[in-house]
C-alpha cells in the first residue's frame, strides 16, 4: 500500500464510528430483551394474583408473542452488530497494514491475544452470547405455551 498522502487518522475515526455501532446495538439488543424480561415477568406476576381462567389464555398468548417480538428483535440487532463488526474488521485491516511496526502490526497482537486466551479451554467458550440472549425469549414463550396448554 501506497502511504503518500494517507491519513491514519481517517481510518481510525472510521474504525471507531463501527464500533460505536457494535456498542449501540449491543445496548438495544440488551435493552429491547430487558422490557420484553421485565413485562413478562408483571404477566406472570398477575397470573400468580389470581387472573380468572378467562383470561389466561389471553394472558399466556400475549406472553408468547411479546418474546417472539423479543426473540426476533434481538436477533435483528445481532445481525446489525455483526454487519458494523465486518466492517470495522476491514478498516482495522488498512490500519493494521499501514502501522506495523518491526515486526508488531496490530492484528498479528491481536490474534496472538486471541490463541492465549484460547489455551484456557473452558467449555462456556464455545457457547455463542447470542444463544443465550436468544434463550432466554426462547424459553419465555415455551413457559406461555405450557401454561396456555396447562390452562386449555
């Protein structure tokens, strides 16, 4: 790469607006999970008050949905973040490229980092944060269906 004329300091705002969009969806995607949480959480919590048998079904169903809204909802912001974290990669690429140092360049540290921590091998890496969040509404809307089929 031809470095006459190149402006680091460009590439790295444009690094930084990514992941200033990694963090933001990030943050709705915790946010819209944490609502979806908290009012199923109330609607169990009028179940437990005594909700007459009428009613439950519309109770159970709406808790379903709500966390089919909130499964889906947090998938689109996973897919969002991964979108800025694709594009942040490529411009930590360029910057990488044109810093090297010796033989230190930014991305050679960082994957060395990444083997390390590797060498662990707890079992919990393998599991993707994303199947947890996802979980979570995954197994709101099976505890609405068992007691929506409970109560039928």
């Amino acid at each position: 790469m031809d470095k006459a004329g190149f402006n680091l300091e460009v590439w790295v705002r444009m690094y930084e607006e990514q992941i200033r969009h990694v963090r933001h969806h990030e943050s709705l995607r915790s946010a819209s999970t944490n609502i979806a949480v908290v009012v199923s959480a109330a609607v169990l919590g009028l179940f437990a008050a005594g909700v007459t048998s009428e009613q439950q079904w519309v109770l159970w169903s709406f808790l379903m949905l709500l966390n089919i809204y909130g499964l889906v909802m947090s998938l689109k912001h996973y897919e969002r973040s991964r979108l800025h974290h694709a594009v942040s990669t490529k411009y930590r690429d360029v910057i990488s490229e044109v810093s090297k140092f010796d033989d230190y360049a930014i991305n050679a540290v960082r994957h060395d980092a990444h083997r390390e921590h590797k060498t662990w091998s707890l079992p919990i890496q393998r599991v993707r944060a994303y199947w947890m969040w996802c979980g979570l509404h995954v197994l709101l809307v099976f505890l609405g269906a068992g007691l929506l089929l409970a109560g039928a």
